[in-house]
C-alpha cells in the first residue's frame, strides 16, 4: 500500500488489531483511528476513534469502511491494542495526522 492508497474492506476478516481505518456513512466519516479487536464471525469490530477519542463498536453491515495508510504509530496507542503494540505507560497526545479528514473516493 503506498502513501494515499486506501483499500475498501468488505470483511470483518480483513482486519487485524492495529489496522488505521476510516469508517463511514452515506460518504461522510464517522469513525476514523487503529482497530483495538476484531469478532468476525459477527461482523463486528473496536476501533480507537481518535476523532472524538472514545472506543467505538463498529457494525461493518451499517458502514463502509476502508483502511487507510498508519499515521506515525504513537506511543499511547500500545495502551488500548489487544496484542500490545507500543510502549506501556507512555503517553502522548494523538497524532494530528488522525485529525485530517480524507474524501471518499
């Protein structure tokens, strides 16, 4: 995947903890941040959205969701993905490359 490349994900088992998606709904963001878990036989998967900074529960029936190329990997993220990645009791603020709105293609 190069720099601006997005890739439409159809399925729950396309992802994986750490995975930098956007999610959205009728062509307007909802969600955008690292998936934390993913329950694929339900179609359902965490995210961490760092636009409003809370964990999400995102049903991949209801939105269109798409990976997008990792952010610089921030310290603090390793506090909320399942498998650890990060260092443990660092915190940092979150990117501001999360903060910046992309167009559905």
């Amino acid at each position: 995947m190069g720099i601006g490349d997005r890739v439409v994900i159809g399925s729950c088992y396309e992802l994986g903890s750490g995975d930098a998606v956007e999610a959205f709904h009728e062509n307007m963001l909802v969600y955008r941040g690292p998936v934390t878990d993913v329950v694929p036989d339900r179609g359902l998967f965490w995210i961490l959205d760092t636009l409003t900074g809370g964990r999400r529960l995102v049903d991949m029936s209801e939105l269109e969701v798409v990976r997008i190329p990792s952010p610089i990997v921030e310290p603090w993220l390793g506090l909320f993905l399942r498998k650890g990645h990060g260092s443990a009791g660092v915190h940092s603020r979150p990117s501001c490359n999360w903060r910046e709105v992309s167009a559905l293609p």
